[in-house]
C-alpha cells in the first residue's frame, strides 16, 4: 500500500527525524497546499508499507510536531518492486 502524508513544510528537521524513526525508506515531495483557504507550503510523505498503524502514528508525530489541527493520510492501493542492477551493472 502505498501512504502519503500531507503536512505543512514549517519543520522538515522534525518531520524527516519522525519519518526516520518509523520507515527505513520514503519521498517527500514539497508542494502547495490550501487550509481554510490560505496557501501553504506543504510537503507529503510517500511510503511503501503494509504497516497502516505506523503510518498513523506517524502522521500524529508530525501532526503534533507542526502544531497542526490535522494531517492528511491517503491510502493507495499500489503494487511496486525495486528495480535494481543486474548481472553486475
């Protein structure tokens, strides 16, 4: 499944600190969102996880650590492989 977390970008140190401690691996990609109709700079979170309890947990760290009402969280059903060199390349 793939998750992706919607904040406000006010404290990617905290957030990238929070995300660190729950995924070994995750993007975030900066973007622009609209609360109560006022712009924002906000970034979102994909992870690739079967874990939902962790990506909750997750997004109420960040929730809290960015003094936010609330996050969003999206679950996408995905399928996805790495793709990695082979035969040495």
């Amino acid at each position: 499944m793939l998750f992706q977390v919607y904040t406000e970008d006010v404290n990617r140190t905290a957030i990238t600190r929070i995300l660190d401690a729950h995924f070994q691996s995750y993007t975030l990609v900066p973007a622009q969102g609209h609360w109560e109709g006022i712009a924002e700079p906000s970034l979102i979170a994909e992870i690739e996880t079967d874990d939902r309890a962790q990506v909750d947990t997750a997004a109420q760290e960040i929730r809290t650590a960015n003094h936010q009402q609330a996050v969003l969280v999206e679950a996408i059903p995905s399928t996805s492989e790495l793709i990695t060199a082979q035969g040495g390349n």
